[in-house]
C-alpha cells in the first residue's frame, strides 16, 4: 500500500520574529520546508484535485499565518503553521516541517525549529461513533464526563489514575475547549514554558491517548437526567447512562444580541484579536467592552498599528488600572464612554458599527469582549445560582444532587485559569470515585 506526500521546501518569507532588541519592528527572511502526508492516495487513479492537497494552499496557509504579527519565538510560529494547515486542509493526516532564520547567525545559513504532528484524532482517546457507540448506550458507565476542556481533560486523567473508567462527551471538532482561540501564549501554565491554547490543548489530550480507561464520544448533548440511582446523557440518537456525571462544560462570550453581530461572525467581526494583529495594521478596529479583555486587546491592537476606537456603556473602564493608564496614554486608541452598539452594518463584510445614538462608525473590523456566560443550557435552573453558574459544596457535589458533579470554569470560580480549571477537576473526580467505591462496598459516600 502506497503512502503519498506533499512537500513545498524552499520557502522564503519576510516575517516578523525574534526577540533581540534589533528584531522588533522589522522584518526578517526565514525559509520553510514543509511536507504532509495525505489520508488518502486516491488522487493518483482519479487525477482529480479534490483527492489530494495542493502545494500552493500549503504555502498560503503559511504565508497568512506569518502575516498575523510578531512572533516573539521560532517554536511558537511553527506550531501555529501546523495548526493551520491541519484546520484547513482535512486530508492532511500529519505535518512536518523545519522553519529556520536565514540572518540570525554569521557562520549557519540557518536556525531555527522542526517539528512533526499528527492530526489530533490520532492523539485522543478511543473515538466512539457507529456500532461502538450503540454498545455503550448500552453500557452503564463508571463517569460521564461533559465538556473537553481543561477541566474535563483533567477530570479524565485524574478517574484514569484512581482506577476508574470515563466516558468523555465533548462536541468540538478537538479536545481543548476555549484553548483554541488562545492565540498569544499563555505565561502561567504551572510546570510549563509559555505556550499557545491549541498547543497546550493538544499536550494535554494527548495524555488521554495511551489511557484505555478513558473513550471519547464527539457529539452534543441535547439532554440531561439525573435522580440518586443515576444519571443520562442524550446524544444523538443514542442515550449514554452512568453511575456519575462531571459537568465540565466551561464558559462562552457573552454576546451583544444586536443585528449583524451573528451574520457577520467571521466577516469583520472577529473571534479574537491576537490572531491577526498584522493583518489588522492600519485598519481601524472597533471594540466592545471595558474589562480587561478589551483594553487588553485594544492595547495589543494598537502596538501593533491598528486605529482602535474602544466602545464602553459606563462612564468607567472596570479594567484594572494599569491597563486603563496605557489606554490613556496611547493615542492610537480612541474611546466612546457612555456608549452601546446598536447594530453591525454591512452586506458581504463588517461596514460601520451604529451606536445608539444613531451613529455609525466606519470600520475594517469588529471585536466584542463584554464577558462570560456559563455554558448550562442543559442544566436545570436549581441547579445554578443568580449568574448561572453551577452550584457545588467543597466536594464539587452539585447541591441537591447525589451523582452530579461540576468542575472548571462552569462552578463560577474567582480566578478563571487553567490551573483553577484543573484543581477543580481534580476535586470532583475524587470525589465521584469516592462514590464508586462507597458503593462497591455497599455503603454510601454522602
């Protein structure tokens, strides 16, 4: 059996990159060798296109991930190009690549990184889906887990580690939840160097791979139930039931409700900031919101050349002040205080953006940051508190409740990171286990 590849080797880009003062602020030539591996070797007997992947898509994904701003290291670039070209390319199964500076050293043409990956389905637990599926509705599992962020990753590993099997329901396309819009790498990972969402989120599925005692079902949930002798998941067609249940199912961006904001979604209206902060120089940026996140991204945005009007509904920024002084010092950034959205304007892409009192902005772009929402739409109201976040004891025990438990950002903790998201896991999957073995010894753990 024949395996194919496809490889682009030789490319040169002037990318932004480095860390040395004379680094900052220019541009640099760096050379790319890539090569995929294809899933399929279908093309060569149907000489069609659409069987194979095309050398310059490689390149261009490449190309507009350079484009998107300062890369402080080698190693951080080239996880972003292999998380692109495997988002956009599905027949790509695995990616190599050598990325190296060609001016950073006078006696090597060239440093830098290699890296190699493969897609993440080959880096998860257990897929269940088909004829494996039906038998586990009719399993009765050890632990449900709902969510495949952080908290569920780790509530996982922790029942693998206590002996115990976990069932894993998450509906994302990867393992890792909101870690894959974390585009700037994140500084506090305990026990880890900085390191961007997807690439931290593919570290810490992977460690679920070698673990049988845990199996992932990739849906959505559509309903829950849950009485003292146990709980259910419906999903699909199929219904998974279990002796417990960890809800993990973390926070989503609050949205502003208004028209355009939904029909423009990845036409001006961002997802995040830090993805294409180059891409954005000298484009004029509206975002929404006075919290951290949104001075944070206007002040991102504006080192990076972008004109940033800031739109806030209060007289005050609730940012904390540091931020609040640089925006006051920076005069790229331009605020509208006492001031809400009333609609995004545009046809094929974002126009303007209206404010209520009837004017419109012109705009390249849009970002909204006016916080979270927890993600309960499952969960029944006496179960969340005022915020709708879920409500648990010391034990992560949801209140009222026998076998359900929560963990993460869901639970409405003080600190939202992944390391509280982790230690919370951790608490409720101990204690869920702590149940099982209650109960295997006839007793109960309440």
């Amino acid at each position: 059996m024949s395996e194919t590849s496809v490889f682009v080797e030789g490319l040169v880009l002037p990318a932004q990159i480095g860390i040395n003062a004379d680094e900052i602020g220019r541009a640099q030539p760096l050379r790319l060798d890539i090569e995929v591996k294809l899933a399929s070797a279908g093309a060569a007997a149907s000489e069609a296109i659409a069987d194979t992947v095309d050398y310059t898509r490689v390149a261009a994904v490449a190309r507009d991930v350079i484009a998107r701003r300062h890369f402080p290291l080698v190693e951080t670039l080239a996880e972003e190009i292999a998380d692109a070209v495997l988002e956009a390319l599905p027949l790509v199964s695995e990616i190599s690549l050598r990325l190296g500076k060609l001016t950073c050293m006078a006696e090597a043409r060239a440093a830098g990184v290699a890296l190699r990956r493969v897609r993440a389905s080959d880096s998860e637990p257990a897929l269940l889906e088909g004829e494996a599926l039906a038998r586990a509705a009719s399993e009765r599992h050890e632990v449900l887990i709902l969510g495949g962020g952080p908290a569920g990753i780790n509530a996982a590993l922790r029942v693998a580690r206590l002996g115990r099997s976990a069932l894993l329901v998450d509906e994302g396309s990867a393992l890792g939840g909101q870690l894959h819009v974390v585009y700037q790498p994140m500084p506090d990972l305990p026990g880890s160097p900085p390191q961007t969402g997807p690439s931290y989120a593919r570290r810490i599925a992977a460690q679920l791979a070698p673990l049988g005692a845990v199996r992932l079902v990739r849906a959505r949930a559509t309903q829950l139930e849950a009485d003292d002798d146990g709980v259910a998941l419906k999903v699909g067609q199929a219904t998974l039931r279990g002796e417990t249940l960890i809800v993990a199912t973390g926070l989503s961006r609050r949205e502003l409700a208004v028209p355009g904001e939904r029909q423009l979604r990845g036409k001006g209206l961002l997802a995040t900031g830090s993805k294409d902060t180059l891409a954005l120089r000298a484009k004029h940026v509206a975002i929404v919101g006075g919290g951290d996140a949104a001075c944070e991204n206007a002040l991102m945005l504006a080192d990076a050349g972008a004109r940033v009007t800031l739109i806030h509904r209060r007289a005050r920024f609730s940012a904390r002040e540091q931020f609040v002084r640089a925006i006051a010092g920076e005069p790229r950034i331009r605020c509208e205080m006492n001031a809400a959205v009333k609609a995004f304007i545009g046809a094929q892409r974002l126009e303007a953006v209206e404010l209520d009192d009837g004017r419109r902005l012109a705009v390249d772009a849009a970002l909204v940051r006016i916080g979270w929402s927890p993600r309960a739409e499952l969960l029944p109201a006496e179960w969340r508190d005022e915020r709708g976040a879920l409500r648990v004891d010391s034990a992560g025990r949801v209140e009222g409740q026998v076998r359900v438990f929560g963990a993460g950002d869901l639970i409405g903790p003080a600190c939202l990171a992944v390391a509280t998201a982790a230690g919370s896991a951790a608490n409720a999957a101990r204690s869920a286990c702590a149940l099982l073995e209650a109960a295997s010894r006839g007793g109960r753990d309440d």
